[in-house]
C-alpha cells in the first residue's frame, strides 16, 4: 500500500471518528447537543425513503442534447455553467433519474451551492427553488445514520442515483439558517414534490444530554 493511500485511509478513519462522537462530546457550556446536529436517535422512528423506493424508468438508447445557453444567465455565469455540464456529463458522475443530469456547483459564498438538473434527451435546463442556494456542510452527521439514509458521509450536500427518482439533500435549503435540515425529495413531470424533511433551526433551545 502506498503512503498516499495509507494517509488518505487515516484520514478518512479520523473523519469517520468525528463524526461517530459529534454526538456524543463533552461541551464546556453544560454538555448540551447543538440543536442543529442530527443524532440517529431523530430518526429511530421515522420510515425513511429509500432510493428504491422510487425507480426510475431506464430510458432508451438516445445522444444526449448539451444546450449552449442558461436562459438570463449573463456570459461569464453561462460559461461557468456550461463548463460544469460538460464536466459532470464527460464523468457520468451527475447522471440522476433515468435520463437527466444533475449539476451543481459553488459561486455564492460561504459553502453555498447552485443546482440545476439537465433532460439529456433535449437539452431542456431546469432551475428548482428547492434548490437553488443550498449552504452545504451544516449538519454533522454519525456514520450510523447515514448508512440508514442511505448516503456517503462523504459527499457534499446532495446524493442521487441514476435509477432512482430520489434526491436526498443535506443542508441549509435557500441559505436560511431556520432550514438547516435533511430533506428528500423526487423528482418527477420535471419538477421536484418533497417526500419528507427533519428541520432543525440554531435558534431553537439546546438539548440536555441524557446521563
């Protein structure tokens, strides 16, 4: 094994160590739980979604449609935007839903990410609210619960799959602090319905760890 492998593991395992204690750490203000950490304990109950649960249709054999121009987008965003289709398309990395392509990137400031989400079939852009301004890295999350969420700890913000209509997001949805949350939501008729969500605002009373 390579010393570059063998330091990215270490890595990696510290990372994974973090985030299984984020829960679980002494704080000098009383030992509370920041109100914004979600704990596996906030989903013991709950029936989550699942990416099976919402196939998506394979789509036929078809060349996917790559248009040059974001509608109102001036030329340098048009340019920035057009370069990350491409690069998402060239790795298939962004493939989502059957035959469309999710793309997203930052460019609004404090780990805040854009979206958007491409029909490979004609070239047709789509621009959801939901996820427009999206400030990723908000929440921390234990290993445990996201192996039941079924997403990489890893991974910034969104996790998709190519033959499923789910979309799970992670974050603070339109940069507002009273969204922080873990949201799921499917994508169909080209437009995005939410399935569930779990908010947890920084504003709301801190609470008392269990002895």
């Amino acid at each position: 094994m390579s010393r570059a492998t063998l330091c990215a593991l270490t890595l990696l395992a510290a990372s994974g160590a973090a985030l299984a204690q984020s829960c679980n750490r002494n704080e000098d203000d009383g030992d509370h739980l920041h109100p914004w950490e979600f704990c596996d304990d906030d989903f013991r109950r709950r029936q989550l979604a699942q990416f099976k649960d919402f196939p998506a249709e394979p789509a036929a054999r078809f060349t996917p449609v790559l248009t040059q121009r974001l509608a109102g987008a001036d030329a340098a965003t048009n340019a920035a935007w057009m370069e990350a289709i491409r690069r998402e398309l060239q790795s298939q990395q962004g493939l989502f839903a059957g035959h469309y392509l999710f793309v997203h990137r930052g460019g609004c400031g404090a780990g805040c990410h854009q979206s958007l989400i491409v029909d490979l079939r004609n070239g047709r852009i789509h621009a959801p609210d939901q996820i427009n301004l999206v400030q990723a890295n908000v929440n921390n999350l234990t290993p445990t619960l996201c192996k039941k969420l079924d997403i990489d700890c890893m991974q910034d913000t969104y996790t998709f799959r190519k033959d499923s209509k789910l979309l799970v997001v992670v974050g603070a949805l339109g940069e507002d602090a009273e969204k922080r949350g873990i949201y799921h939501f499917r994508w169909d008729d080209d437009k995005l319905a939410l399935v569930s969500k779990l908010e947890k605002s920084p504003y709301d009373k801190p609470t008392k760890r269990a002895r």
